[in-house]
C-alpha cells in the first residue's frame, strides 16, 4: 500500500460537505444536482469531454475551490467519498452525459485504462 491510497480528494470532500449541509442535493434517477442556495439544477460546463462543476467551500480561513465532474459528485452525494485517490467513478455505459447512478461504479485506476 502506498502512502496516498487512504488519502481523499479535497474536492470530493467538498461536495460531501455540500450535500450533508443541504446545499447540493442529488437526484440519482436523473443524474441531476440541486442547488438549494440558487433553486435550481446546477448546470455543469464541460471540460476535458465531462460535465463539470465548480466548487468552492470556506471554513473559517480555509478555502477548498475546484472543479469535479458531475458523475463523480453524484458518487460521492449518493454512496460517499472514495477511500483511496486511485478509485475513480466509471460510467457503466461510456456515456458521459448519462450521470445516473445507476450507471456510475467505482473502479481502480488501473481497470479505467483502455
């Protein structure tokens, strides 16, 4: 086991917050998120060919900002932070814009390499 495998993401701990405060809500069956702040679905800008969102989250004087993509933080809303920075969130059908859960899993690094 290497030193990073029990590490988590910052972003992935933001959305976490996000979600317990009630801030992001998920909507697993449409692979939508909810924003309470705004009263509305957020809408992801797409980079690297994924639907992506911006995240900021201040605590005290600590600030975490970032970008995660959709799928990803429909994980970690709907099944909780990752426990290792190698597991990423797949999409079953190699669909991008299909972020239903349903169609999310969790595999290695390694198993997501063509």
């Amino acid at each position: 086991m290497s030193y990073t495998e029990n590490l988590i993401r910052a972003t992935d701990y933001a959305v976490f917050v996000k979600g317990m405060r009630g801030d992001w809500v998920a909507h697993p069956d449409t692979g939508r998120i909810y924003s309470n702040s705004t009263g509305n679905f957020l809408k992801p800008a797409v980079k690297a060919g994924y639907p992506s969102l911006r995240i900021r989250l201040s605590f005290g004087d600590k600030e975490i900002r970032g970008r995660v993509s959709v799928h990803r933080a429909m994980w970690v809303l709907c099944r909780g932070i990752p426990l290792s920075l190698n597991a990423e969130v797949d999409h079953i059908d190699h669909n991008r814009e299909n972020n239903r859960l349903e169609n999310l899993r969790l595999i290695s690094k390694q198993e997501n390499t063509p």
